[in-house]
C-alpha cells in the first residue's frame, strides 16, 4: 500500500490558548470540531481537514534542537510576499532559503514552543528570493 497524503501533525503544548492563536493568525488556520477526547485540545482546520492536532499537557516542553526526533513540519503555501508581511508585522523570526536545485523556497518559522515548521513556496512568486541558485 504506497502512501498518498500526510494526514495531521500533532503537537503537543503547556500554552494551548496562545498555540491556538498562533496557528490561527500567522497560518491562517481555524480551530473546529474535534471528538470529545479524555485530554483537552484543538483541532486546528485547513479547509474542512483538521490538519495540525494540539493536545494539551500539564507541564511546560522544551524542545532541544539537539534531540528532537522529528526536526520539523513542513507546509505548501502560495502569496510568498504576503505571508513574509505578515510575519514581520508580527514580530516572528524566520529564516528564507532557497533549496538548492528545486524550485522551492522555504520560510523557516518556530510556533510559540520552539516547533520548528517551514512554509514552502514556488520559486517563481518569490522574486529575489526564487532566482538564487
């Protein structure tokens, strides 16, 4: 049976509110529907799919760059300067980079808990930033 989709991320947080908050207003996600789970969490939805899972934990996580099993989450996006906008207007570190090779570029971006998260776009919207080598 070969894969065909990635289904959902899920992430585990102490700061479900302020997760909830993030991914709505710099991923434009929307918390929806979500069954009725002994732990408390959110859902938060692309379109009409639950596509990142927050459960919440009673006790604060430190992601350690240095262990962490699974590096990062990645996402497909379209209006690269839009999104570079709203980041800024933010205040949200990023890192952008071309990949070598591939008509990607990838904006490097970290939730409230040090989740690492990249947000690719086609090269041809990114101007600059899409003619690198």
């Amino acid at each position: 049976m070969p894969l065909i989709d990635l289904d959902h991320l899920n992430i585990r947080t102490h700061r479900l509110d302020l997760m909830v908050g993030w991914y709505e207003q710099i991923l434009g996600l929307r918390r929806g529907d979500r069954p009725a789970f002994s732990m408390d969490g959110a859902w938060m939805y692309l379109g009409d799919r639950p596509f990142v899972h927050l459960v919440e934990v009673d006790h604060p996580l430190t992601p350690d760059p240095k262990t962490l099993t699974l590096e990062h989450g990645a996402f497909r996006a379209a209006g690269f300067d839009a999104f570079i906008a709203l980041l800024n207007a933010n205040g949200e570190k990023m890192g952008i980079s071309k990949v070598v090779g591939y008509p990607i570029v990838q904006v490097n971006i970290w939730d409230p808990d040090g989740n690492h998260l990249h947000i690719d776009f086609d090269a041809a919207e990114c101007g600059e930033w899409g003619q690198r080598p």
